[in-house]
C-alpha cells in the first residue's frame, strides 16, 4: 500500500514500481517515506521505484515544513549606510536602515538573484546571485552612486564679484557628479 501518494495496488514478488508522492500541503514539502522501505530505491525522492517483495508492505509520503535561512548584506555610497533600498530575492523583500544593511528572511535553500532597487541610485553589481545551502548568507554587499538628472534640481547662477568660485559652480558640480540627490537624502541643500 502507498499512502500519500500513487503506485497502490497488487504487485507480483519482483515487481518494479513507480512510486510517487502527493503534492506537498501548503506550507510543506516532501520529506521522505516511511514504513516498509527496505525496497525503496530512493526513501528521500518524491518520486522513485520499490521492488515488490513477496508479503505486503505499506510505504508513506511525510512532508515538513521548509528550512529556511536569512541572506544579509550591505549597500554603501562614498562609504555610508544607504538607507532605504529595497533588496529582492524575486520573492521576498527587505529594505535597508540607516546603516545600509538588510536582512531577508525565511529563504528555503536554493539559488537566489537578489537586486537592489532606490529611484535615484545605480548599483554595483546591479544583482548578484547567491545560493543559500544553509545557516545565515552573509556579506551580499551593494556599492551604490546617485544618478544624475534624476528627481528635481534647479540651479541659480547669480552675476557678481564673490571674490572666489561661489556656491552656484559647487552646486552645478554637485549636479554634474550626481551628488546632489545623495547629498539631500544626508539633509543637505
């Protein structure tokens, strides 16, 4: 007999049969079959085969909850915390803090793209892959550089004798080099 899953039925002694798990309850996974498995070609496959051996034997499906784990990392510009960046695995989200990190949380074991996102910022590597095959994936770490031209800037430039390059060149540098938006996000003009 086969419970939680297809194969049933009755077999003569010598008798290869495929065998194969339910779909896992939501939440779950398969785990293993249990119960006569000395004839089990895989206890720990979904879906295996079983040499029937002459008397009746019963095998089940047993499902589990996931493992799961956390990725962490950092994403700076010019050396600081970058605060707000969403982080995406392409299925779960995290956002950074004031000191630039982030944690996703309840990642099941696999292999990963994770991109970071923040209108105004590129980032290097624009995503990285990581595979997660146990205990915390740590040191994912994101450089990011303010794009120029984006949101809304304006610039006055004012005639006149300052004696010295004047605030309204540094503010056009500031423009030019993309620093503007990082420099707001910090509180600055």
């Amino acid at each position: 007999m086969v419970a939680s899953g297809t194969g049933d039925g009755s077999y003569a002694a010598g008798t290869s049969v495929a065998i194969a798990a339910d779909t896992a309850p939501p939440g779950q996974m398969f785990d293993r079959w249990t119960g006569d498995t000395a004839s089990v070609a895989s206890v720990t496959s979904a879906s295996t085969t079983l040499t029937m051996p002459a008397a009746a034997i019963t095998v089940t499906a047993t499902y589990v909850a996931p493992t799961t784990y956390t990725v962490t990392g950092t994403i700076t510009v010019l050396g600081n915390g970058l605060a707000g960046v969403t982080v995406s695995d392409g299925t779960r989200t995290a956002v950074t803090i004031a000191d630039g990190s982030y944690t996703l949380s309840g990642v099941p074991a696999g292999t990963y793209v994770l991109t970071p996102s923040l209108t105004g910022y590129s980032f290097l590597p624009g995503s990285v892959t990581v595979t997660v095959i146990g205990n915390t994936t740590v040191g994912q770490t994101f450089l990011a550089t303010a794009v120029a031209g984006t949101g809304s800037q304006s610039i006055t430039v004012s005639a006149g004798n300052s004696g010295g390059c004047g605030a309204g060149v540094f503010g056009l540098l500031l423009v030019s080099l993309g620093l503007l938006p990082f420099l707001r996000r910090l509180g600055r003009p």
